[in-house]
C-alpha cells in the first residue's frame, strides 16, 4: 500500500474522492452546450470558440503523464491539494472570463491542474481498498468518470437555460470547496522522493500529444491533409513520438517506466480502455447533435432524453461491484462489449422519426453496457501492477482513454461529413421527377422543382436523409469497434484476490 497509513474515514474518503473525479469528469463535456452562447459574449467566431475545448483537452492531455513524477516529489495528499484548489481557482476565472484569449488561458489552466484528478483518484482507491475489494472501488469510481461526461450536456443545458453560460464553470466551486475540506481531512500523506527526471522524454512526449490532439482538433476543419498546419501537426507528433522511445529505452531512468508494460494485463487494458473512450465520448458526440438537428430537439430535452445512458451506467456499476468477486470479471467484460455492440447494432436502424422510449431505452442498455465494460477492466488492468507503479499506470490509463475518446470523436466527424456528401450525391443523382424517389422522401409532400424555393426545400430533405444514413455509418463502425476488441479478452489473466491471501493468477 502506498498511502501513509490506512484511512480511519474510508467511506468519507471515498465521498471526497468521488467528488474530485465527478468535477473533473463533468468537464469534458459540460462546457460543449453552451459553447454558441459563450461564442457571443465573448465577441468569437465560431471556429475560434472551439478553442474553448481544445486548450483544456491538449493541457490535461500533456499534464497527465508526469502525476507520477509529481506525487513522488510532493506527496500525494500535496499534490491532490494542490490539484484541486488549482481547478476549483481556474474554474472562477473561466466564469469571470470577458473575451476570448482570456478564456482559452483559464482554460489551458484548468486544464493544467486537472489532469491529476482522475489518476490520483483511482490510485487513492486502489491503495484504499483491500485487493479482494478493488472491483467495488473501481465501481465507484468508474461512477464519476463514466457518468460525468453522459451527464454534462443535461446539466450544462440547463444551467445555461436556467441560469447563464457562467454558471457551467461556477457549479464547480462548491463541489472543489467540498473536495478540499474532505481531503485534507481524511487522506493520509505519502512519503516523498526525489526521483530524477527525464526532461527530454517529457518534452518529447508533451509535443507527441499535443501535436496530435490539435491535429484531431482542427483537422475536420481545416479539410485534414490539404492544409500545411495539420501536416506539421502530424509530422511533429510522430517525430515527437519516436524520440520519446528511443529516449525511454536508451536512459536509465526514463519518464515512463518501461517495466511497466512488462504487466500483460495492464498493456492489454490499454488497449481496452482506449476501445472504451472511442465508444463513450464519440457515441455521445454524435447523438446529441442527431436529436438536436434531425429530429428538432431543444437542447434541455434532448439533455433529458440523454440521461437515462447515465442511469443505465450507474446501475451496472452497482450490480457489477456486487458480482465481480463471484463471477470472472473477463465474462462482465464481454457481456459488457456484447451488450453495447448489440445496442449500436440497433441504432443503425435509427430514423429522425424513432421514438423517444426507444431513445431511453438503447441509452438506458448502451449505459449499461458501458457500466459492465469500464469496472471488470479497470479492476483486471491493476490486479497485477506493482504498488510503486500504480500512480503511472493510473496516469498512463487515462491518457490513453483520452486519446481513445478525441481520436474516436475525430474520426466519426470526420466520416459524418465525408459520408454526408457522398450520399447527398447519389440520392441528388437519383431524384428527378420522372422518378418515385421524390415521393420516398417525404411521402405525401408535393416539390415543385421548377421554384428556387422548391429545390432548396428538396436539397434540405435530402441532404437531411443523407446524414441519416452518415449516422448509421458512424453507428455501425464503433459496433465493428467493439467487436473486434472481443479476442483481447482471452489474453487477459484472471486476478483472484480472497482476505489474507495473496493474487493467483490464472
């Protein structure tokens, strides 16, 4: 166990640790709703406000790896102090923000201190818990990370309805106020070191992502590789990344660890996990705006309908932390994989007129899946890592689900897009009036095709009818996704942890 002492307070601690995840978590995607509302007040255009989630990503992103170095330096009851007060500061500051460059600063800020929450967290639990516990402390964690992002858009739609587009960044005060107290409370201090540091492989491996999430970032934008800027981007993040290796394997003491990689079930997680950030946040980025824009949605409602995926994944944790030290957690983690697959099987059929049961629903089963995915894999992933590795490898495994998330979201916007327009050529090439394709498309609605009016309100529905189609595209890929993440489970080894003894592995 790596904390100073067993906390006398484990369930407060958890509270206070739930908390901090929670605020983290929600800030990936409360801020996305209220984006057209910040683009006016701070006098931005709408390419120039996406900057808003761009600076945060790319610095919790290059934050993330070094909270291993961090903790070891000042302790890990420093570190989440400091972590916290930063975020919760930063937070204000976003809220008082009165233009652009301002934001983005806060931002880069916010995002600074808060790439050591979710890391930390999950070490805290770790070390916490007695091992034949770990999968019910991994439920409750995986609560905050999971439910965080589901929940976002429903909370930030309607404080900003409610309320004003401040109060997405000031709703973080209270909950930080709260975190602060409880931690300097409850949680128990480590002991400190002075590790060397390999500032060249951290500089390499900042560049490596930050690099590449811009490239993810502003690549559907800027038409990907016909643009100079995403082709230094990609240059650079690659050049940038195989210097960090050769670095890693060339010096004695590297910024990363490569022995940890020497744990199949963590490397195998990894890769887990990144098929699970690619699923959570790409689903999520394409159905809000598919109810928001094909099916009319305002934006608290579709809020609402989003928000039994929440519950879904809420319940699963639950009923998970309670089976998981009766059943193999490989057989959660297929029904899991199999479960969500079979959901966005389903959703390819989708049609702007599916009704709002079957929304809740698939959320409620996509939610659930998630939820049978995410606690099997965190509790597997750590079974077997070495105590003075778990903090890196915390940190290691929320990177990656970060980059799984902003690859996965690049690419079904991307295709969304491409796959928009190739449709919106074939219908447009099919539909003449000498054809019964006019009437498929709208039945009972008459075109006049020789008025401007009339052929932009025939454009409109079939361009509306390609996306539907884009969609189900983007759909039935992330089912192939999770599909073929199947196999790795049986690379897993099975961690079996009872009071007093020691892991077996099988």
């Amino acid at each position: 166990m790596t904390t100073a002492s067993k906390p006398k307070h484990l369930a407060l601690l958890t509270v206070c640790i739930m908390l901090a995840t929670i605020m983290q978590a929600l800030d990936t995607t409360i801020a996305n709703v209220a984006l057209p509302y910040m683009q006016g007040s701070l006098s931005a255009t709408a390419d120039q406000i996406n900057w808003v989630l761009t600076s945060y990503i790319v610095a919790a992103a290059i934050a993330t790896p070094v909270t291993g170095f961090l903790e070891a330096r000042l302790g890990r009851k420093r570190l989440f102090l400091i972590a916290v007060a930063g975020f919760t500061a930063a937070s204000v500051l976003c809220g008082i923000a009165v233009s652009l460059p301002e934001m983005v600063a806060f931002r880069l800020v916010q995002g600074l201190f808060g790439a050591s929450l979710v890391p930390l967290s999950q070490a805290v639990l770790l070390d916490s818990y007695p091992k034949e516990r770990h999968g019910s402390a991994m439920a409750m964690w995986g609560m905050g990370v999971m439910v965080g992002p589901i929940l976002g858009p429903t909370l930030g739609g309607w404080l900003t309805e409610a309320y004003d587009w401040r109060w997405v960044f000031y709703i973080n005060v209270p909950i930080g106020i709260a975190t602060f107290i409880g931690l300097s409370a409850y949680l128990g201090e480590t002991k400190t070191s002075k590790p060397g540091f390999d500032w060249f492989g951290f500089a390499m491996l900042s560049i490596a992502i930050g690099s590449l999430q811009m490239m993810l970032d502003r690549g559907e934008q800027l038409d990907w590789f016909s643009s100079t800027e995403i082709w230094i981007e990609a240059v650079l993040a690659a050049l940038a990344f195989y210097l960090f290796l050769v670095q890693t394997f060339t010096v004695k003491q590297p910024f990363i660890d490569p022995s940890i990689f020497k744990d199949r079930n963590f490397t195998i997680g990894l890769c887990f996990i990144f098929v699970v950030g690619i699923i959570l946040l790409a689903s999520l980025a394409l159905i809000t705006p598919y109810l928001q824009n094909l099916m009319g949605y305002p934006v608290v409602t579709a809020g609402l309908v989003l928000a039994p995926r929440g519950i879904g994944t809420m319940v699963a944790m639950m009923i998970v932390g309670r089976l998981i030290n009766r059943l193999d957690p490989r057989t959660l983690l297929a029904a899991g994989l199999l479960l969500t697959a079979a959901v966005l099987w389903e959703m390819t059929g989708f049609t702007p007129d599916v009704s709002e049961w079957t929304l809740i629903r698939t959320g409620i089963l996509q939610g659930l899946g998630l939820g049978f995915m995410f606690v099997p894999l965190s509790t597997i992933t750590f079974a077997t890592l070495p105590g003075h590795l778990r903090t890196q490898g915390t940190a290691l495994y929320s990177l990656v689900r970060n980059l799984g998330s902003s690859i996965g979201i690049s690419l079904v916007i991307f295709l969304l897009t491409r796959n928009t327009q190739v449709v919106h050529a074939e219908l447009a090439g099919s539909v003449t009036s000498y054809n019964d394709a006019l009437a498929a498309l709208a039945p009972g609605r008459i075109w006049d095709m020789a008025t401007t009016l009339g052929r932009a309100a025939l454009n409109a529905e079939v361009t509306k009818q390609a996306m539907v189609v884009a969609y189900a595209d983007d759909f039935k890929l992330m089912m192939v996704v999770a599909l073929l993440a199947l196999p790795l489970i049986f690379l897993l080894r099975r961690a079996k942890a009872k009071p007093g003894e020691a892991t077996i592995l099988e």
